[in-house]
C-alpha cells in the first residue's frame, strides 16, 4: 500500500481494477489477476460474490450470481489466492459484504486473507461507526480497512472519515449503485477536490468510470480511478483488450 | 418520569394490582379507607421490595407515627392535620406534608413547609385525608415552586391524570376514590390509572435498554452503504423530533382514527373458544383497518414523517401487497409519488393487490431477480433509494432495516398492543395470559407485543412460516432455523448457507415470506421473552378454514399462521386463561390462493 502513496507523490494516476472473483470459475482469478498486473494496472480489488449486493448495479450482480452458481466461496477465493505460483506485484484488495465475513467470522478472515497476500479490505455495508466490529483484527493483520465517501457523505464526517483513513480513499462518484455511465455529475470534480484536500491518502474515483471521457474529467482532481463494472463485463465477454486504451489513458504519464 | 400512588389499600387483590406503581398508601386516620397498623403490615408484605410504603396520619402523635413506621414498616409518612414543625422533624423516615388549594395565597404556604414532599389536593369535605374533588391544577403555573417535591392529589382519574401530569410535572400523583367504584378499588381502574399515568414513561424505560442507540442487544446497527448514511442519520434525527413532538402525535392519530377507522374492536371469540375448549379467545381486529391489514398504521406514520422532513417521494417494497397498497393509499390521499418494488412470484399470487396499487396511482416495478420474492423487492427498493436518496423516503413495510427503522416501525405499530391492553383490561379486568401473533418481518407482532414485554405474566409467542416444513428445505422459519447475520441495514437472524450467502424463504404467504426477522425480535428470542414457533403452509390454510367458519371472519393467509399457532397454545390452557390473537389482516387479497388450493371445499 505504500507503493500508492510513492506512485502519487511521483505525480502518476493509479489504476484500480475490480474484477468478480471466480466469475468464469475459480481458475478463472490467477489469470486475471496475472493479465491485469501485466498490463499496469495499479492496484487489484478481487470481488467475493453476495446474494444481496445492494450496492452493486446489475452487471456486478450478475457477476456474483454466475460466480456463486459455480458456487464460489469467501473461503474458496482465499484458498485459490493462498495457491498462486506466480508473483503477485500489485496490492490486492479483497471487496466483500460484510455478511460473508461475520459468516466466516471477522478475526479468521482477516488472518486468511493476510495468508492470501491481501492489502486491504472494503467492506461497502460496513459504515464507519461500526468499523470496529472488523478493524481491530485487520489492524492486528496490517490489512488497511479501506473507506468510503460519497457525494452524500456530509461535512463533518467527511473529516473524520478522511482523518483515519488509510492505503486509499474511495471516492464514490455517482449517488447510486455500481455499473457504467455515460455522464458524471457536474459535482463531482468539486467533491473530489475536496476529498483531496482533507486526504491523507491518495483518492481514487470509483462507481461509474468506463470511459477516457470520466477520466478526464476528474484526472486533475483525484489520484487514481476504480474500474468495475466495465471490467467484469469485458472479461465475461472475453474481450479484455478493449479496456487498454482507457488503463492507458490512466497510467500512462500526461505532459500538461 | 412522574411516580404514581395508590392510596387508601384495604384488600389483597388491589394491593396486587397496584404491582406496577410506585406507591402505595395506608390510611391511618378516621375515615371509610382506615386499616389498623396490623392490616397494613398484611398487605404490605405483598407488595414489591421497591414499593413505598405510605402512611397516612391526621394530627397523630408522634408515638403512633413511630409505631406504625416500625411495624408495617412504612418508608415514607404522610401528614393531613396541622402537625408542627417539631414533629415532623422527629419522623425518621421522609415526610409528606399535605395542603387543600384554595387560591394562590395557599400555594404560598407550600413554599414554607420543612417537608420532604408537598402533597396538593382540593379542600377535604367528608374527612381530611382528601375529598376527591378536582381542584384548580393551574393555580399551580407560574408559581415559584420546586416541582421535584410536588405530589398531586385530588380528583385524579385515568382520564385526567395525562392532563393533570403535563401540566403540573410532579413527582408524583396520588389516587384513591379516583380508582374506586361504589366506594371500593376497583382492580381494572387501579391498572388503567397506571398505564395513563405512566405509558409514556414505561416505553421510555424500555427503551434505555437499547445499547448502544439503534442495536437491541447484538442486534441492530446501521449497515448500509455510505451514499446512504446520511439519509439514515436524518431520518434518526427526524424521527427523535417527530416523536417528542405532540402535534407530530395528534395528527398521526387523527388520521388513524378518522381515515383507517381506530380504534379497532377486541373482538370475543364464543365459537373459537367454545371449540377449542381452552381459554377464552379474543381477537384483536386489525383486518378491520382501511386497506386491510395492520400495514397502514404504519404508512400513515412514515408518510407524516417523509413530508416533515420535505420529501414527497415514496419508494418501498411488498410481499403480500398489503404494504404495497397501504403505501399507494396513503400516497394518494398526501399527493406524494409512489414507486413500489414486488417480487415477480408475489406479483403473481397477489395480483388484486397489484392492480389495487396501480389503481390508486402507484407505479409497481417488478422485481425478476433471485426468487422474485419480498427479499429481493427490499434489495431493489434500497438501490432505487441510493440513486434517489435527495429527494425520497423509503418507506419501508416491516421492523426491519437500518436504525431507526426498526425502532419506528414498532412505535408506529405498538397502537396495537396499546389498544389491546386498554381493551383486555375493560373487557377482563387483568391481561391476557398469552398473545399470538404472525411474525414475517414481524411488524404486526412487535407492535403487538412492545407494550406487553415488561408484564412477565404474559406469554408472548409469535408465529413464523414453516412452510412446507422446517426440515424440508422450502421454509421461512428464521427464527427456527436462521441464525446472525447481516442483511438490509441490520444485522438481525437470517436464513444463510455456511458461506454467508442468504437463502431463499418459501411460504404460501407472501407476506411471511422473507429469509429475515427484525433485529428486535431476534433479541427477544435470545433472550426468551418471546417465543417463536413455526406453522406449515397446510395447518395455516386449514386455520383459514376454521376461523372463516367459526367466527365469519376470513383471514389473511400471514394472519392463519397465527390462529394455528393459538389453537396449539390453546390446548394446554385452561377456561379461566386469557388468549389474545392479533389478526393482522383479511383474507380478500388470498381468495385466488384460496380458491386453488381448498378447491372443491364443501
Ligand atoms: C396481513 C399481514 N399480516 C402479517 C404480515 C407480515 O408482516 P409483519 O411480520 O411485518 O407483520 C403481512 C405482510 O405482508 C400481512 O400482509
């Protein structure tokens, strides 16, 4: 995680990819993730399907739904992790509902997950104020517990959210669920500046970024983008290559 | 919170009745209400341990005080002659110093008392120790004069005392002919005057044992994603307003009286219970609500609150349709728009709901994912509110969710139990000994039970869906079979697989038909105050059978669950025993289920 801090103070964008962890099958994950890091993405945020994911926008839900017909596990997802033979270069961040968690209990997951060579964890229905029932075990584990802000989080939380947090900020950029858009609200740049004054840590924008078109509305105001939706579709229709132009259009260095 | 007195105890069963009072008082002086101070020492001993223990004196020596005190032994003396100073310095115990009020030169002398505790009642016309007559309670306002050690007596009733406490704020209050008939207590008055003058409070303390705010027990929380935060802290504030807020309450109320038709009968069962051969069966007849069910006591409230806090958008969820169309109907009737999520298999079986919904202007989305059932029109319901969460309220049908849904949805509800107990008091003179009630998200059955957990001697038992049966695996039974986890807002008990993965409830009533139970509920099941059993698909539908017979009522297919589980209970029950059955709602919006399955019913 203190690559990302590096990276940001080198004056680069992050490029975070989210994929559906076990989506086409479990084997399906190690090469992914080994696809993506070769191709430069920054970080790798490795989804755990849920059956209510109400954060989610229907291709992430559909994603989870194939993944959990193969019936994929929080637990099988760790072990496949804990088996990879290659080099893993990026940090991994496991995204998980928090239900799973309690289910496979919150001190066991967290050593797992340390075991599966994770980073961090985001827990999108796990607010601030009830942080504890995870974060005293990731700390034990140096997992970063990574949070969220929306345009809807107001002022004064916003402040105390920003002064605790750690590895990366998620700025959410649409009031709503995952899944692609054409356009992002007016707003956002604003809020994301804003975001970056108070951060610590790097910012990255995330729900809702599919296209160079987001990326250069927001890339003098954050230090990164999360990419979701649109990449969970392209490797279910097995068309990877179509996201290169927009990971380029991120991490590779602008002169202005 | 004000303490409440009864006074003027001479036999078992009032002493007994006066259980949930504060204190209780023994006439020593001349008059109709005396006892000697071997009587009052009989009585008292069947008091709690915390009661006060009140003596009451007219220009006695200081002797018979101390003697009195150290038999019974009382805690607490109350003087009504023109005892000196020096005497009540001598009494060891606290010191109650009694005054008639006149006119404001009286409550002058009230400042220069050395009592402990001023007691104000109106002139004595028959003996000194109260006449029973009204005084003038604003001679008390605007007045100096230290409110903490103030008891009000004097022509209190059950229907006066809310007024008398709101406007004097007392210690205490002090009852005695006001709870008597013909000259004797009376148990169902002393229980009614207790209930008036402290229902507020009782819920208040209640609540305390909400810890931290929001969770009952382990159960509880705020688990929603960030985007609706801030929703979700407001409308906790919104509510916390709305609830201390009389104007809040007097509307709320005008409208369930005047638009659903409050307050609903307790209905006596003669032919429910003469079959059944066990207790005496009573109905509490929420079927007789506008729209049919319990639901819109609820969407009433919600939809007061959603305008107060300036939204006029409404998005929820619906099972059954019950909370669907509750939520169009109230819609209609503020002129506020009305989006609602059903599941595609609900939409099916509910159908007259749904064009009910859509006739009163709503629009009904359908929900085609995971088993088109209820938990995944709630799943549809929150994202809708987190794209639209600026200007919509989400008005969710059952105590589930996030804080303060839970919370809101019981307070809107308890108007059941409320009422029940007012109703079972008049009708028997003491409560029930046993309530049933249909437990989905279990709306109907908090509201039922809320105001009935703190008496132990009822048995509260809630009924859930076991569907084809608990041991299959097509059941909503999660109190049976489910266990912690967190699912929309709350971490609550659910129906999961080993991997956390939530499963899917089956029922043949939509509206049991739900992998969750409200945190509050999964609360009382730990902690054994409630009970839960489940009840299968075909003993809910032959119950639709018999009651439809029986008592000319047909109820809802969530409602049967409930009459099986009473004519269980009522088995080992016996005539003298009391059982209450909250009818949740009618049977229209099942007659399609009904007519298909008791096909060819002679
Ligand atoms: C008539 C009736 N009773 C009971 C229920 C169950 O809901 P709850 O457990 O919230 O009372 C429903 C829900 O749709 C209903 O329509």
């Amino acid at each position: 995680m203190k690559r990302l801090a590096e990276l940001k103070q080198a004056g680069h964008k992050a490029f975070v990819a989210y994929i559906m962890a076990g989506d086409g099958g479990i084997e399906k994950l190690g090469e992914q993730i080994q696809y993506l890091q070769e191709r430069g993405v920054t970080a790798i945020e490795v989804g755990i399907p849920f059956s209510d994911p109400v954060a989610d926008g229907p291709t992430i839900e559909a994603a989870g739904n194939r993944a959990l017909d193969k019936g994929i596990t929080l637990e099988k997802v760790l072990d496949e992790m804990q088996r990879f033979d290659f080099e893993v270069k990026v940090p991994l961040v496991i995204m998980t509902y928090l239900n799973p968690v309690i289910r496979f209990g919150a001190e066991r997951f967290t050593q797992e997950a340390k075991k599966a060579g994770a980073s961090g964890v985001i827990i999108p229905d796990l607010p601030f104020e009830h942080r504890q029932l995870i974060e005293p075990f990731a700390k034990q584990q140096e997992l970063v517990l990574i949070q969220l802000v929306t345009l809807t989080t107001i002022e004064s939380r916003l402040e105390e959210i920003l002064k605790q947090a750690e590895g990366f900020v998620y700025a959410v950029t649409v009031t709503g669920i995952t899944g692609t858009r054409d356009d992002l609200a007016e707003e956002v740049g604003a809020f994301t500046r804003k975001v970056r004054e108070l951060s610590p840590v790097p910012v990255y924008a995330g729900f809702g970024i599919s296209k160079e078109s987001h990326v250069n509305m927001l890339r003098d105001d954050v230090d990164g983008f999360i990419v979701g939706s649109a990449i969970v579709q392209a490797f279910h229709e097995d068309r990877i290559e179509d996201l290169e132009p927009l990971i380029d259009a991120v991490t590779i260095p602008h002169s202005v | 919170m004000t303490r409440v007195k009864i006074c003027g105890l001479m036999e078992e069963q009032h002493v007994k009745a006066a259980s949930q009072a504060d204190a209780i008082g023994f006439v020593f002086a001349p008059s109709k209400r005396r006892v000697s101070v071997e009587r009052a020492q009989e009585l008292s001993r069947l008091a709690n341990n915390d009661m006060q223990r009140i003596g009451v004196f007219v220009n006695a020596s200081y002797e018979e005080i101390d003697e009195a005190v150290k038999t019974v032994p009382l805690t607490m003396v109350q003087l009504h002659g023109d005892e000196p100073d020096e005497l009540i310095r001598r009494i060891d115990v606290p010191v109650i110093q009694a005054f008639s009020i006149r006119s404001p030169d009286d409550v002058e002398k009230l400042n220069n008392s050395i009592a402990d505790y001023i007691l104000v009642d109106a002139p004595g016309t028959d003996y000194r120790g109260g006449s029973g007559h009204v005084f003038d309670w604003s001679l008390l306002e605007n007045v100096n004069l230290d409110h903490s050690r103030l008891i009000l007596a004097g022509g209190l009733n059950k229907d006066n005392v809310q007024a008398a406490i709101s406007q004097t704020t007392p210690f205490m209050v002090d009852v005695s002919s006001g709870v008597e008939t013909a000259g004797r207590k009376d148990e169902v008055k002393i229980q009614q005057f207790i209930l008036q003058a402290k229902g507020d409070s009782m819920e208040r303390t209640q609540e305390k044992t909400i810890d931290p705010v929001g969770f009952f027990g382990r159960y509880g929380g705020q688990f929603v994603p960030e985007t609706l935060m801030k929703a979700v802290k407001e409308l906790e504030a919104a509510y916390e307003d709305a609830k201390n807020d009389d104007e809040f309450q007097k509307e709320y109320h005008h409208y369930l009286k005047e638009y659903v038709g409050r307050e609903q009968p307790l209905t006596f069962a003669a032919r429910m219970t003469e079959a059944w051969g066990g207790p005496k069966i009573y109905l509490k007849r929420e079927d007789l609500n506008h729209t049919g069910a319990h639901k819109v006591n609820n969407a009433i409230g919600q939809a007061l609150l959603a305008q107060r806090m300036g939204k006029r958008k409404i998005v929820a969820e619906t099972g059954a349709g019950q909370h669907g169309v509750a939520t169009a109907t109230i819609c209609a009737l503020f002129d506020l728009d009305c989006v609602v999520f059903m599941g595609e298999e609900d939409i099916k079986r509910q159908q007259l709901n749904v064009f009910r919904m859509k006739l009163l202007g709503a629009r009904v989305e359908s929900v085609t994912k995971g088993s088109g059932t209820l938990k995944d029109a709630v799943n549809e319901a929150l994202r809708y509110w987190v794209t639209n969460v600026e200007d919509t309220h989400y008005l969710i049908g059952s105590a589930l969710g996030p804080h303060p849904f839970p919370t809101m949805v019981r307070d809107f509800q308890s108007v059941i139990g409320k009422e029940t107990k007012r109703q079972i008091l008049e009708k028997e003179g003491r409560l029930p000994d046993a309530i049933v009630a249909c437990v989905g998200g279990g709306s109907n059955a908090i509201g039922m039970f809320h105001p009935f957990v703190e008496d132990a001697s009822v048995r509260l038992i809630g009924a859930e869906a076991a569907g084809a049966g608990v041991d299959t695996d097509r059941h909503a039974a999660t109190l049976t079979k489910g266990s912690e986890g967190v699912l929309h807002g709350a971490m609550m008990k659910i129906l999961q697989d080993d991997a956390g993965q939530v499963q899917e409830a089956h029922s043949i009533s939509a509206g049991l038909d739900y992998p969750g139970i409200g945190p509050e509920h999964a609360h009382l099941a730990d902690n054994g105050r409630v009970t839960y059993e489940a009840i299968t698909d075909d003993e809910a539908l032959a119950s639709v059978i018999e009651m439809s017979r029986l008592e000319g009522i047909i109820p809802a297919l969530e409602t049967a669950h409930a009459i099986a589980e009473a004519k269980k209970q009522a088995q080992s029950m016996t005539a003298d025993e009391v059982l209450v059955i909250c009818v949740s709602g009618r049977g229209d919006k099942d007659m399609a289920t009904y007519a298909e399955k008791l096909e060819g019913l002679s």
